[in-house]
C-alpha cells in the first residue's frame, strides 16, 4: 500500500511539474510568433463641423515584401467630397508612382501606389498615402474602404484591413449659415510622374558569325520563366542564322524549351511576345556533340507598347484604364491576364521600371 501510495504522489507530482512547464512555454511561444500585417485608418478628426477637413490616413504595420498597394473607399457624396491626396512615407513621388482618380461623382475615390525598381519593397511600419476629404452636411458620415496589397511579383499580400468603415461624427449646425461654393473642386486623375532620371541602355547590335563547317551534332536547351504566373507553357524560341529561321521550340509548363541535332555554327535565340522584351541569346555550337545548357531567364514583362523599354508611358496606359474590365480596357494593359486593371499590373511595371530590351543572354 505505501508504495501505491508513493507511486501515485509522484504522478500528480510529474503531472502539475508539466502544466508548470506548459505554462511558461506556451506564452513564450505566443512572443515569438510575429504581428501580423495590418492596414489601419486613422481619422482625424473624428468629430467635424461642416466645411472641416477631414483626414484619413492609411497607417501600414508590420508589413513584409509591400511593393503596391491600392485603397478604394466609398462615401456618400452628399455628405463628404473628396479633395486632396498627401503622399506618405511609404510611396513618395521620388521613389513611387501614383494613380489617384479623384473622387467619382458615384462617391467612389481609388488611390494606388507601386513603388519603382531600383527602390526595394517597403518593409515596417508607415503611412502610404492620406485621403482628404470636406465635410458637407451637418449628419453623421461614414466610408467603406477596401484594400489590396501586392509583392513585386504582383502576388496578393494577406493584410488585415482596420476600421475599414470609419464613421465621421458631425457637430452642430452652425448658427450663422455659411453657403457653400457654387463651383465645386474638380477631381481630375492625378499622376505622379516619378523624378529620377532613366540612363537610356545602348542600343545591342547582334553580330552573326559565318556558319563553320558541321563536324558534330549538339543540343541546345535553357528555361524561361514569366514573372507573374506558374505556367510557362507556349513561349515561341526561335533558332536562327546569319538571319534565317532553323527551328522553333515551344516551353514547357516549366519553361523548359530544348532543340536536337545542331551542327556547329554560330547561332542567336529569340524569345518575344506582346508586352515583354525581346530575349536574345548568342550560342556558339562548336561540333564535338557536347550539350549547351542556357540556364533559366526571366522573361520581362511590363513593355505596353512595344518599344523596348518600361517606363512612364507603359505606367500611364495602366493608369487610365485602372479598375476598369478587360474589355473595353486593351488587353495590352492586363499584364497578368485576370480581366481587370489594377494595382497587380501596375506594380510588374515598378518593378521593371526602367528596363530595355532586347536583354542579351551571352
């Protein structure tokens, strides 16, 4: 019996050790584990009389890999008129670019910001940008706002939307009536240009070597990956000499594209397709039957309009169809092919702002 006894003491005794270590490991856990992301508005102030300002500032926290983001909000146009954008910390006009519709007559106001390569993803704590807005009535008011994030690869980022239907109290009715203006603001889309100059990349002339004389047959193959989908089925690899077409290879789901049986010679590669640059790889095939392996490439998006270099014209086509379906928008503006304009498209173009084609792959 007394050893029964003993034996059941030092169970509880084991068993209330390990709730004790339990307890102290779990809210250490909890410590470790990092805040999630949040996007937060900030009113101020919450109570306003009419003809006050009023500012709703878009507060980021904890925020990893932001690279665009775009906020829309709704109001009741009666009641509140939107006037004025401020820029923030996180987007400025230096190192971002701005699509600001002004408010619509529906009440409906979208502002977005993509940051601009060389310019990292913002990481931390900041504001993106203000809106403002005049209080017009002397009644409670009160937005619905949504908000959609991206990384540079205009992948969705999960960030948790705060407050995101703000109400704004109204004061008194002043005694002395003020009239309002007869003219009311006009909103007009509002682009900030970025300022940094681009040093245009000097124009790549491919030199062709004379065909050697075959003495083995080799193969060719490399990968090209697209920027803003799994899927790199269909890419058209073109094998060419002294300017004549040999052989065309299509990618692979992986973007794995291959040819057989080369002889030596001296070759270029061409990979095009609407709104990338153009890939241009030099091969020299030297005969004794050894396999050239290309490597893998990334195959630039962001060229709109064809001319070979991603810059503020591109931003603008995206610009004045944002928020828009695709169609009536030009598919040339839906750069990751989800039938809608948005801050998914403008960031692929901040994050090859600036770049020119044809990139050569030696």
């Amino acid at each position: 019996m007394q050893w029964i006894h003993t034996n059941r003491k030092n169970q509880v005794t084991g068993l209330l050790l390990a709730l004790t270590l339990l307890a102290l490991i779990l809210p250490a856990a909890a410590q470790d584990a990092p805040p999630p992301p949040v996007v937060r508005l900030e009113v101020n102030p919450q109570t306003a009389n009419v003809g006050d300002m009023i500012s709703i500032a878009v507060r980021l926290e904890n925020v990893t890999e932001l690279y665009g983001l775009q906020v829309a909000c709704q109001v009741d146009p009666t009641l509140l008129i939107g006037t004025t954008l401020i820029e923030g910390d996180v987007f400025t006009s230096v190192t971002s670019y701005y699509v600001n519709q002004g408010m619509k007559p529906d009440g409906k106001w979208l502002i977005a910001a993509t940051r601009l390569q060389p310019n990292p993803a913002f990481n931390g704590n900041g504001t993106a940008f203000t809106f403002q807005y005049t209080l017009q009535s002397a009644v409670n008011a009160s937005l619905n706002c949504t908000v959609l994030g991206v990384d540079s690869r205009s992948m969705p980022l999960p960030l948790t939307l705060v407050n995101g239907t703000p109400m704004i109290t109204a004061g008194a009715v002043p005694t002395v009536e003020v009239p309002l203006p007869t003219v009311e603001p006009t909103l007009a889309p509002t682009d900030v240009i970025p300022t940094p100059e681009l040093t245009p990349e000097p124009t790549i002339d491919v030199t062709i070597e004379p065909t050697a004389v075959a003495i083995g047959l080799s193969s060719i193959q490399g990968t090209i990956v697209k920027q803003f989908e799994q899927d790199n089925t269909g890419l058209v690899v073109q094998l060419t000499t002294n300017g004549s077409l040999i052989q065309e290879s299509l990618t692979t789901t992986d973007g794995l594209f291959s040819f057989a049986d080369i002889p030596a010679g001296s070759y270029v590669l061409l990979v095009s397709a609407p709104a990338h640059l153009v890939l241009v790889y030099n091969v020299t095939v030297t005969g004794d039957g050894t396999p050239i392996d290309l490597g893998s490439q990334v195959f630039v998006i962001g060229d709109t309009d064809g001319n070979q270099t991603i810059d503020v014209a591109d931003a603008a086509l995206i610009s004045a169809n944002f928020d828009v379906a695709v169609p009536p928008a030009p598919e040339t503006a839906d750069l990751n092919r989800d039938g809608v304009i948005n801050i998914s498209d403008l960031v692929l173009i901040g994050s090859n702002f600036g770049l020119t084609g044809p990139i050569v792959v030696q």
